[in-house]
C-alpha cells in the first residue's frame, strides 16, 4: 500500500510503516490542487489539518482506503461522503488526551490562583499579596460539556480534589466513576466551573452564546481546550464584563484558521514580522491597528483570561502517543 503523508509528525510513524513494508512518500507544501491531481495514486493519507478533505477531493482518490488523521477530531474531513465511498476513517484522541487533561487542570488552577496576573507584577517589581489572595478548588462543582476522551482525561484529573464532578453528552450512559451524568439544565444549575470537550459539528458550532451562557445559576468559571468554534467570543466577553463568568481559560479561540497554524491572516505586518511572529500576538497586539476582532483584544488584556495556541494536547508525550495510535489503528485494520 501507498501512503502520501500531507503533514509532519513523529518520525516513529513513517519509519513503523516502513518497516512493515508500506511505502510512504512525503508531501508538506504543494497546494490542494497539486495534491488532489496525484491522489488517485495513493491507497492511504496522513494528514493533521492542512487542509479540508472534500467531496471533489475524496473523488479524485480513487484508490483511497483510509484516511488517518494525527488529531483527535475529523472535522477537516467530509466523514459521510468518506465513509460512503468506504474508505475507512482513523483518528487518535487517545494519543492526547492525557495531554488535554492536564492543561485544563494547569490553567484552572492558574486562574483560582491568579498565577499569571501575579507572576507578572512580580517581575514588574510589585508585590501585591491581597490582590492576589486566591480561591481553592476544594468544595466546588465541575461541570464537564461532552465526556469522551478528552472530558473523561480531565475527570481522572480532578480524582485528587475534594470536588463534584458532573457531565454532560448527548451519549446515553457515559458516566462513570469520575464523573455523574446529568441532563444539561441541571449541570447549569449547580457548576461553579464548566469546561468544554466537545468535536466541532453542527450541533457544537457557536454553542457556547449568551443564551446557553445566561441558563447557568451561578457565576461561573470556565474553559475550552476543545474547538474555538464552539464559543461566540464577543457573546464571552460580555459575560466576562458583567461577571457572569468569572473567568476564562482558553487554549483555542473562533478567530483560529482551519490548519490551527495560525491565528489571523494580518495584512499589514511585514512578511519578516509574520516569520518571527507566526501571525502571533507579538505583532497584532502593540497598536491595534490590525483590524483585530474588538472582543478578542479584550481578551488579551483581560487579568482573569489565561490564552495558549492550541497546545493543551500538544506535548512532547503526545506527539509520539498520537503517531503511535495512527500506527497501532492501521496495523490493526490492514495488517
């Protein structure tokens, strides 16, 4: 079998298939329509999130019997048409979802602590010890939105602190030790912390809006280590400025580009800048003059925001555990 690999990843996972005696080749910068004409070649893809497999792509494969994607979400493939053509579909949230669970356990902490706030003004030469005074985590309530891989690693997370943990799944009977199922007005009704694990679909999409948001009882803090997507910044904002919720911690954002690569597309700063930067903050946020999102320039002024790129599953660990599971899911299907 031929596999054309689209994006980089572990070394383990071209020299495993090698050694099992497929043949790999290398493809990291021609455009879709460079890629689309020579993938009728080709038994099997590798990709993270270059780009979108489409209908008219999935139709030039002629010869496509899996597509294997080094993430733990298919939302850049058209699984329906895919699987219709039956070709069959690979991803590996359990190659991070340790990764994903840690993250949202570190920035929880971080916000309860005001770490980033604090750590800052220290190195700003203050010292402001009662402005800074924190909160514990002891005694509250953790309210998980979809409670699959990623939402059950989170759980596991929270097994070492006095805290009821409540989820939430359009799944029947997902619950567990960790964690009580429970509808979603009643999640609403008693969590004092809400982190999201949920796939982007159509359901998911732009979920997190003031009206979901205003059906919680209680002023709440919370996270998103799952897809931007999900959340209406602007609808976020306003709950932040009037204290609905308390704070936020999160490691994706609406404005993030397909690939994840990158963040805003800026038209003025200088392609040097966009090298150094990756279309980071370091260029778009001094002036503001990068026709940035208003709601998203207060997030990042924000003390109670804590932002990362996209990295709650992005560790060394997980880079190779995702290639593993590619490997380990290919091998179990095809060999």
């Amino acid at each position: 079998m031929k596999i054309l690999h689209l994006d980089t990843n572990h070394p383990l996972l071209i020299e495993q298939l090698n050694a099992l005696g497929f043949q790999n080749d290398e493809d990291y910068t021609s455009s879709k329509s460079e890629i689309e004409a020579k993938i009728h070649a080709y038994d099997g893809i590798i990709i993270r999130s270059r780009f979108t497999i489409d209908k008219p792509f999935l139709d030039a494969a002629t010869n496509l019997k899996f597509i294997g994607r080094v993430g733990a979400g298919l939302e850049n493939i058209d699984c329906d048409y895919a699987e219709n053509k039956a070709v069959f579909l690979i991803s590996a949230p359990e190659g991070n979802r340790n990764a994903v669970g840690e993250h949202a356990l570190g920035m929880l902490l971080s916000l309860f602590n005001k770490l980033n706030k604090a750590d800052k003004e220290v190195k700003d030469g203050k010292w402001f010890r009662e402005d800074n005074r924190g909160i514990e985590l002891n005694g509250k309530t953790v309210g998980i939105i979809g409670y699959g891989n990623m939402g059950k690693a989170f759980a596991k997370k929270l097994r070492g602190f006095d805290v009821t943990v409540l989820c939430y799944d359009i799944q029947d009977n997902v619950g567990d030790e960790n964690a009580q199922q429970v509808t979603l007005p009643k999640l609403q009704k008693q969590s004092d912390v809400v982190s999201l694990h949920t796939p982007q679909t159509a359901l998911t999409t732009n979920m997190i809006n003031t009206e979901f948001i205003n059906a919680f009882s209680k002023p709440f803090w919370f996270l998103n280590t799952a897809r931007g997507k999900s959340v209406v910044t602007a609808d976020l904002v306003s709950a932040l400025k009037s204290g609905k919720i308390l704070g936020a911690g999160l490691d994706v954002l609406e404005y993030e580009k397909t690939s994840f690569e990158n963040l805003f597309k800026i038209s003025n700063v200088s392609s040097s800048e966009v090298e150094r930067s990756q279309l980071g903050l370091d260029s778009a946020r001094p002036d503001k003059q990068n026709n940035l999102p208003e709601a998203f320039n207060y997030l990042i002024e924000a003390e109670n925001v804590i932002l990362t790129p996209h990295v709650a599953g992005w560790t060394v660990e997980s880079h190779k555990k995702l290639a593993q599971t590619i490997v380990d899911k290919i091998i179990a299907k095809f060999c």
